[in-house]
C-alpha cells in the first residue's frame, strides 16, 4: 500500500507489559502440573512404596484440577 511503511525481521523484541508475563508464566505453572500428575500417576505400586505414598494418596492428587496450585505462593 502506498505510504505505509512494514519492517521485517528488525530484530527488535516486543517488551509484554507485565500483566501479560504473569499470565503466561501461569499458563506455563498449570502445564507443569498437568503434567507432573499425569506422570506420578503412571508410577508404579514398588516405586510409590519406595516413596511412601499409597496409590489413593496418588489418586487424589493425579484428579486434582490444573489450578489448583497448593505449592505455589498466591498472587
């Protein structure tokens, strides 16, 4: 278009205003945890033992929801 000036690949980062990253950083915290249940839910029966941890312990943790962050400090 006419009189309309587009840069390409300067090279130059968008700086996220602050509310932006701690959203994301968010985002990224509930996908951890997703995925530490999924992965603690898949051990074994020796393992949890080894732990001491009781497969109930474990159910009740791997049904948690994504948010539910009891580790974390509240914003």
């Amino acid at each position: 278009m006419k009189g309309q000036v587009q840069v390409v690949g300067s090279g130059r980062r968008e700086v996220l205003p602050p509310w932006w990253r701690r959203a994301w950083q968010k985002v990224r915290r509930w996908r951890q945890l997703a995925r530490q249940r999924r992965q603690l839910a898949m051990l074994s029966d020796a393992t949890l033992k080894d732990i001491g941890l009781s497969r109930a312990d474990i159910w009740v943790e791997s049904h948690r929801p994504f948010w539910d962050d009891r580790g974390s400090r509240q914003d």
